[in-house]
C-alpha cells in the first residue's frame, strides 16, 4: 500500500530539507521492513498492539508473533528516525506521520 511521510520538526527547516528528511525516512523504513509494502501492515499490526498494551513501559506480555512485530518495528522506526533526523537528536525534536493511500 502506497505511503507518505510527513515530517514535523521543532526547529525551522526549508520544505527541501523536510522533504529529504522524508525521503531518507521512507527509504530507510522500506530497507528495514524489507519492503514499502510491508511498512503498512506492521505499523498498523504494532498499531493494534499499543491500543492492547497501551504506552506502559516494555516487556509486554506478548505472544511469540506479536513480540515479533513488535520488536520488527520498533527497529525499523528506529532506523528512519536516524535516517531523518539523525543519531543525536532529541525525542520532542521531530516527529513524522505516515499516511496510507487506500487502492
């Protein structure tokens, strides 16, 4: 399913640059998902697990396949936020929104 990224950041930036910091956002989460069609099922799959576990602190108490997931995408997100945004940033520094397109 196709996607956008759209970046948030706390720091004036120029469209140029927030649209790079997309690019290298996708194409880093596309590299650690394996693909961009992957990237919609497991977010919305790790989507699922955080309104059954909410934000409390890990481990969940999840199943071998969730603990996949999780642990999928939590390392995929991981990668695209340092593709974007950096090794060194701060968490409040910048977000991003991912938007599917439906067929």
């Amino acid at each position: 399913m196709p996607y956008t990224v759209r970046i948030f950041s706390a720091e004036d930036i120029s469209d140029a640059e927030r649209a790079a910091a997309a690019r290298r956002f996708s194409v880093a989460l596309d590299d650690a998902l394996g693909a961009a069609d992957l990237v919609a099922p497991v977010y919305h799959a790790y989507l699922r697990l955080l309104q059954m576990y909410g934000e409390q602190a890990r481990p969940w108490d999840l199943t071998p396949s969730e603990q996949v997931v999780a642990d999928q995408w939590e390392a995929a997100e991981k990668a695209a936020l340092e593709a974007a945004f950096g090794t060194d940033r701060y968490m409040d520094d910048a977000q991003y929104e991912l938007r599917f397109q439906t067929p």
